[in-house]
C-alpha cells in the first residue's frame, strides 16, 4: 500500500516539476512566457487566432510527464522514423507530422488566396515594385545573422525571412533548413505582424513629409472578371520560370485565389476561407508552440533571433516606404510613399496602417484599396525570398 502511495506521489506534476527536474526554473520561465502571449492575445486581441494557440502549445509541451510532443523525434538530422513518431508520439506529435511535412503553410496559403482580393495589384500592377523593395529586410536580416557568426546559413536564412512578416512562410522555410528555431522564430514572426500599429507609424513618419502623407491617388480602375482568372496562372507560370522552389507556396496562393474569383467554386471558396484555415490554424498554432521547450528556447540564440527579427522587419518597412518615395518622384508626386509600408506581407493589417497614418494628416485621404496593392505583392515576394533560399545549396 505504502509502495503504492510512493508511486503515485512520483507520478504526480508536482513531484516532476521539482524534485525530478533539477532545471525547474527553466520550466516555470516558460510558463510564464506562455501566460505572457495569452495575455496579447486575448486581453491586447494581438494575432489572437494563431498567437493563442501557439501559447497553449507551449504550455503544453512544458509540462513534464504530459509527453504530449517529443522534440527528439523531429528536431536531429536525419530522416524521420515514421514508425516511432505512431507508436511512441502524443497528440502534439502527430500533429507536427504538418508542419514537419509542409502540409499546414501550404493549406493556409490556399486560405489566405481565397479571402484575398488581388485587384488592386491587378489594376496598379507597379506596386510590385514596392513589395519587391520591402524584402529588403528579409536579405540584410540574413547576412547580419550570418556575419555575427552565431548562426550557421540555414539558420541566418530561416531568421532573415522574418522581416516578410509572414508567419506560413517563416515556418515552411524554418521547418526545412533549422527546424530546432522553429518556436523562437514562429513566435517572433507573429508577434512582430501583431505589433505593426506599433512599429511601423514611428518610420513611417520619420521618412514621409507632410505634404507627401497628404498626397491623394486617382481611383483604381475595374478589374474584369478574365483579368481576375488569368492573374494567378500567369503568376504562378512566371514564378515557376523564375524561382521554381517558391511555386509551392505561390501555387496554394494563387489557387486559393482561383477558386474565390472564377465564379464557378463558391463552396470551395468558402470553405478554404473559413472551415479549412481555421482547423490548419489551430494544428499548426498548437504544433509550432510545442518546439518552445525550455531546452530549445531558453538560449542566447533566441534573444540574437528576436533582435534580427525585429529589425529585419523595421528594414523591410522602411525599404517599402523608400521605394514607393521614389516611384513618387518617378511619377511627379501621384503616388503616396505611405503605401511602401504596406509592402510587408501582412495582408490587410499593414495596408490599414497605411490608411490609419495617412488618414492622420488628412481625414478624407482613402489609401486602403491603393495599399492593398503592394500589401499582396508582399506576399508574393515573401514567397519568392523563401525560394530563394529553400533554392540555395547551403
């Protein structure tokens, strides 16, 4: 009897948090970081739909005895073993097996193709230009991490495609070159795109004039329904020419994107934008919180990564907005730099943004549908920078 009691005590969380974990206060650093992201996601309303989940995973994963995710099936070289990941994994294992695979990004991209309007790109098709100058950061990110000697080239570039702000992106590319950062990295992606309406006014200002956040562009033209259709094959032929690495994520873009504007497949469109990329969201929120084990996210590193991070993102910001100031002068003042800023790819958060601060000057100034434009060419262009560097032989 006694024997049983003994046994029980030890099985206890209590009992494995304390006398059977000599770094327990690494675990309790955790939990509090966790309780930190709940708190920007539900009391600040941060990035709530992924931010939450991402927190609940790490929680989780933190939780010693729980063995609901165990890194050292996934997270070392080699192929995985399928078999042990089936008979010995958790919940969270098998649920990592997507983003392992490369499965989640990819359907969330369908997602985010089919609640997304291309038009403005299609009507002012220059605003590329501005989402190629907002990867900027995404470059400069990866050779100071590379530089600084810390990172290996595979970790610098998994780091660097941060200042994309786009989380699938990060993911997919981090999964494949330094899946071991992908919950530092994860979560400084996130919650730099949850903080845009912090970080980038401040820039915004800072290179902008008066007169230029007063400018007032002519109304986009109607794009036709074939304009709308061909669109996205053309793109996904282009970046297949170009970049074929990068057509996994543009091909589930641009598909998500077919099926919302050919006319024919509205249950399919709405599906992906709502029951589709909500599951994903949650699989991958919870999967990608589990890699933040105190062993894996409690580093130097981590901090290096969140400082890269952040001013990858504040150089892709201002990379936009340099650009769209000289495509301003270009153009003989039609074009409000403050739409540059909306060139990260975080679809529509940075474009409001641009609307909010121009908006600040003049009250009856409309720059969202103008910003929408290099606000998805940032998405393409995020995508094209992780095929660069899924491209490259490290």
């Amino acid at each position: 009897m006694l024997d049983n009691v003994l046994n029980f005590l030890q099985s206890t969380g209590v009992y494995r948090l304390f006398a059977d974990n000599p770094l327990w206060w690494q675990t309790a650093v955790m939990f509090l970081i966790s309780a930190v992201l709940v708190y920007l996601a539900v009391v600040r309303g941060f990035e709530p739909l992924l931010l939450l989940p991402i927190a609940i995973g790490m929680f989780l994963t933190n939780m010693p005895g729980a063995e609901l995710f165990h890194p050292e099936l996934f997270l070392m070289a080699g192929e995985i073993d399928y078999g042990a990941v089936l008979h010995e994994g958790g919940l969270i294992d098998l649920l990592y097996l997507g983003v392992k695979l490369g499965i989640y990004p990819c359907l969330i991209f369908i997602g985010i193709g089919a609640m997304t309007d291309f038009s403005p790109l299609i009507a002012n098709p220059k605003t590329l230009l501005i989402g190629a100058g907002a990867q900027f950061g995404v470059f400069v990110a990866f050779s100071a991490a590379l530089i600084s000697g810390v990172f290996t080239p595979q970790e610098a570039a998994a780091i660097g495609i941060i200042g994309g702000a786009d989380g699938p992106t990060a993911i997919l590319v981090t999964k494949v070159l330094a899946p071991h950062l992908l919950g530092a990295i994860a979560i400084a992606a996130y919650s730099y795109m949850a903080l845009i309406p912090m970080i980038q006014p401040p820039f915004m200002r800072l290179l902008t004039t008066k007169k230029e956040r007063a400018i007032r562009m002519t109304t986009l033209r109607r794009v036709s329904t074939v304009e709308k259709v061909c669109f996205p094959l053309i793109v996904t032929f282009v970046v297949w020419l170009i970049v074929p690495d990068a057509v996994t994520l543009i091909g589930c873009l641009m598909f998500g994107n077919l099926l919302n504007v050919c006319g024919v497949t509205d249950r399919l469109s709405k599906t992906a934008q709502n029951e589709l990329i909500n599951i994903v969201t949650i699989f991958l929120g919870i999967s990608v919180g589990a890699t933040a084990t105190a062993a894996n996210f409690l580093k130097l590193e981590t901090l290096l990564i969140i400082g890269c991070g952040l001013a990858a993102f504040i150089v892709s910001t201002c990379g936009g907005l340099l650009t769209a100031k000289i495509m301003n002068v270009l153009s003989g003042g039609k074009i409000n730099p403050l739409i540059g800023s909306a060139g990260v790819s975080a679809v529509p958060m940075a474009a409001r943004v641009s609307q909010k601060v121009g908006r600040e000057t003049d009250p009856n100034n409309y720059l969202l549908m103008h910003a929408m434009g290099p606000n998805v060419a940032g998405v393409i262009g995020s995508a094209i920078a992780a095929g660069v560097f899924l491209s490259w032989a490290f």
